[in-house]
C-alpha cells in the first residue's frame, strides 16, 4: 500500500499568493520607480517569489522523494 505524505502549510500558500497580489498592486500605484518605497516592495516581491519557490519544491520534489520510502 502507498501512503501519501500530506503537506499541510495552514494555507500558506494562498496566503502568500494573495500578499503578493497586494504588494503587485501597490508597487504598480507608486509613481517613481526609483524611490526607496519602490525598491522595498520588489524586495518584498522577490522574497516572496523565493518562498513560494520553495514550497513548489517541497511539493512537486522533496515529497514525492520521501513517499519512496514509505512504499
């Protein structure tokens, strides 16, 4: 029988998804992209970006990896 590791982040996903659709929308309504509040919210975009990276490896690589030795 194979048993399916779950991965359960507490919607962390969703969550990070839609904090990266306000900051998306938030740098879009900064006029300057030059200005420090600009620069800021694309570190922010790019943490994020890293982080939901991240989670997609855990689910597509790591746990398909660890379901190996469970079978």
């Amino acid at each position: 029988m194979h048993k399916r590791l779950k991965w359960n982040a507490i919607g962390l996903e969703l969550k990070t998804k839609i904090l990266q659709e306000k900051i998306m929308q938030e740098k879009e309504n900064e006029s300057s992209t030059n200005s420090k509040k600009h620069q800021k919210l694309q570190g922010f975009l790019d943490e994020l970006n890293h982080l939901l990276d991240t989670m997609n490896k855990i689910q597509n690589n790591l746990i398909p990896e660890l379901e190996k030795y469970f079978d």
